[in-house]
C-alpha cells in the first residue's frame, strides 16, 4: 500500500519514512528541499534496504501534484511539508501563509479529485497557546502568538471543514510536543544550516563547539528551577505515532486531534545537565533574558492517542540526548 509523504525528507519526515517501509508500506515522498538535502533519500533506503519514489518539487504546483497521484496508486497521505521557524515567520508572515495553507488546498483538492480522502497533518502543541493548566489536553482553548502557529491552527479548521462538507474523509490532526533525537544509525536527523532557534540544535552546536555557548532564555518562571519546562519526545517516536495515525485513518471516517508527546516536562537546565551527563562533554551556558513569546511551561497529556490510537512514546531522555548528539558527531 502507497502512502504519499510531503515534506518526506525533513526531519521528522524521514524518520517516519523509515518507518512507514519497516511496516511493509511502500513511500512516495514530495519535497522541494527548501530545508532538507536529496541525500536523506539514499539514507532512508541505507537504513531500510528498499526502495521509494522521490518527486523534488513543491506541493502547491498543482501539475505536479497531479502527476504524482496519476503515477501512483496512493491510499494515504502524510503532510508534513511546511515552513516552520517561529521567528521568520513574524518577519514573513505572507511567505508562511502561502505556503503552508496554499501546500494543503493544493493537495487536498488533487486528493478529492483523485477520491484519495484520507490524511495526516502535522500540527503543533504551539495551538494551545498559553495553557490555562498542565498537562494539556486536547479540548484545551486554542490561541497562537505568531503567523508559522497561526498556519497550523487555520489548516486544523480548514480539514475539520472539509470533513464536515465530505463525511468521506478520514483526518488525523497529529499535535507535536518537542521532537528531538535521531534516527540511531545516525543517518538521518536534524542539522539546521542557520543558527538554531531550538534548543537541542542549539546545544548540540555548543557541544561540538561550532557556537560558543548557550543562552538560556530566563531563570525566573514559576517552574522547578526557573527555567523553562517543555515535553520533549523522541522523533522515533514520533514517527511510529504516524504509523498509528495512517492504520487509524485506514479504519475509521472521521476527524480527530491527538497530542503527541511524553507527558513529562523538563527544564532547560536538566536537558542540559543530562546531556552532558550522557555525552560525556561541556556545554557552557549562561542566563540571558526571557524570549519574547515563551511560554513557562508545556506538557501534554497524551492518554486520547494511547486510547484511539494504541500509542505511547517509549523513549526516555537520556537516549534522546545520546542520539541527537551521535547524528551530529556522524553529521559534522
Ligand atoms: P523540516 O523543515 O525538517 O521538514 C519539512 C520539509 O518540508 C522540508 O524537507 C522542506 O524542504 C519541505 N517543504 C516545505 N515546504 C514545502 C513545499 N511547499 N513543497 C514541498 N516541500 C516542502 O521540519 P520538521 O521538523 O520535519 O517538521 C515537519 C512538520 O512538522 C512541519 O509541518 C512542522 O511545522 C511540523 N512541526 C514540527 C515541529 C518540530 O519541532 N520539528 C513541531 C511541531 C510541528
Ligand atoms: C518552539 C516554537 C514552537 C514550536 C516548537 C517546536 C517558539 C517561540 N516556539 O517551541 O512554536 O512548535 O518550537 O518546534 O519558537 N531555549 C533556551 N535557549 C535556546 C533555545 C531555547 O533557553 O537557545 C529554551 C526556551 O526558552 C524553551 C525551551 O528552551 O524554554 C525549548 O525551546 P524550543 O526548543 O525553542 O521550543 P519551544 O519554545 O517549546
């Protein structure tokens, strides 16, 4: 069975890739490597011993689009393809517009015209907004602070009124935690070309020495220790959740959300303690002022995947830190 993947050799892309062939499915990837490399198509066949079809351009050319599903026989697809840097997206928000909304009209309305109705998106816990409490749930008030958020939260509705206007489709609104790790060959991963807005990228460059040291943004939230509290979540995890999503959508019509995510928060201050614990090296830091738009803290109650879904993520942080910090050292 054919499973379409936009956005198929980015970072979480083609870690699901791999998983995807690892369950028997076969892989048709789209992407215009405007923030991954051709490279990560071999790798995923290295990783995986078998073969996928690889299409280098954009989803919103529309003749292309077409190709594809003429070409291929596709039961389902994953939507990952999208811009996603919070900060570039403030200063280029008709640039995040476009291309986000305009990727998913664009292959949405191929996928209707193909009879092909069934989809998984990738969203952001950043559709909480400030949470009024912890863990989030997934009927948390939904808000966004910025355009790349905004993105995610107007395609939630438009696929919510696609089903609502076609009972046909099946539709599953993935809500990412903070995926970090890495693939454990070390094939694939995350290497931002720019300076990193994230923090494990962030830290992983301290620890390697291409940047100097970290910044640590604020010590005076209310949380254990003053610095911020996230969800981190391992993106082999992640990836197996998509697996779960696709035999999901397989099974029932529908249109649902799912966090994806641990359930457990941790400061910034033991991301770091523990990577340096796990690799064996320095990263230096100091405290800077807070970022504008951070949130405290932000964690996720993920009983409702583990409920429809029959997922749960399994990896612990110290072997997050191990694998984000092997990509890298293979990677350099
Ligand atoms: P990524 O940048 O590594 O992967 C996205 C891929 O999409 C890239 O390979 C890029 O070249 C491609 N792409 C972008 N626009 C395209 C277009 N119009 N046509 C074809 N290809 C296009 O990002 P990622 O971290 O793998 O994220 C995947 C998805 O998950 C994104 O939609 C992102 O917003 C979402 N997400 C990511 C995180 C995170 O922390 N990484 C958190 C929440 C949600
Ligand atoms: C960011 C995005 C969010 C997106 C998520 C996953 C912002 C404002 N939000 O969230 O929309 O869904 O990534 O991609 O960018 N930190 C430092 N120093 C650094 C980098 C980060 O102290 O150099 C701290 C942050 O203040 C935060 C934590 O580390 O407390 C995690 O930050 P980050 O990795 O950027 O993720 P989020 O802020 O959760």
């Amino acid at each position: 069975m054919k499973i379409l993947v936009t956005g198929g050799t980015g970072y979480i892309g083609s870690h699901t890739c791999v998983e995807l062939l690892d369950n028997g499915y076969e892989v048709v990837i789209v992407d215009n490597l405007s923030n991954s490399k051709r490279e990560v198509v071999d790798h995923i066949k290295e990783i995986t011993k078998k073969d996928v079809r690889f299409y280098e351009g954009d989803v919103c050319d529309k003749t292309l689009m077409t190709k594809v599903f003429t070409e291929n026989d596709i039961a389902a697809v994953i939507h990952f393809a999208g811009l996603k840097a919070v900060g570039e997206s403030v200063k280029k928000p008709l640039l995040y517009y476009r291309n986000n909304i305009d990727s998913t009209l664009t292959l949405c309305e191929v996928m209707s015209e193909f009879g092909c109705k069934k989809i998984v998106f990738s969203s952001s816990a950043t559709v909480y907004g400030s949470p009024k409490s912890l863990p989030i749930k997934e009927d948390f008030p939904l808000s966004t602070t910025n355009p790349y958020g905004s993105t995610k939260l107007y395609i939630e509705g438009i696929l919510r009124d696609l089903y609502t206007s076609d009972n046909e489709w099946s539709i599953a609104l993935l809500r990412y935690f903070n995926p970090i790790g890495a693939h454990k060959s070390g094939l694939i991963g995350e290497n931002p070309n720019d300076v990193p807005n994230n923090l494990m990228p962030y830290i992983v460059k301290v620890a390697t020495k291409e940047l100097e040291i970290l910044n640590i943004y604020g010590n005076d939230y209310d949380t254990k220790d003053g610095t911020g509290v996230r969800d981190y979540i391992h993106v082999v995890d992640l990836a197996k959740a998509h697996v779960k999503a696709i035999e999901k959508i397989l099974r029932d019509r529908g249109v649902d959300a799912y966090n994806l995510g641990t359930g457990h928060g941790y400061s910034v201050l033991e991301i770091v303690e523990t990577f340096k614990r796990v690799n064996g090296v320095d990263v230096p830091y100091r405290i800077v002022d807070r970022r504008p738009g951070d949130i405290a803290a932000c964690y996720a109650d993920s009983s409702y995947a583990k409920e429809k879904l029959g997922w749960t993520a399994e990896k612990e942080i110290d072997e997050m830190c191990a694998d984000s910090f092997n990509f890298i050292k293979k990677n350099r």
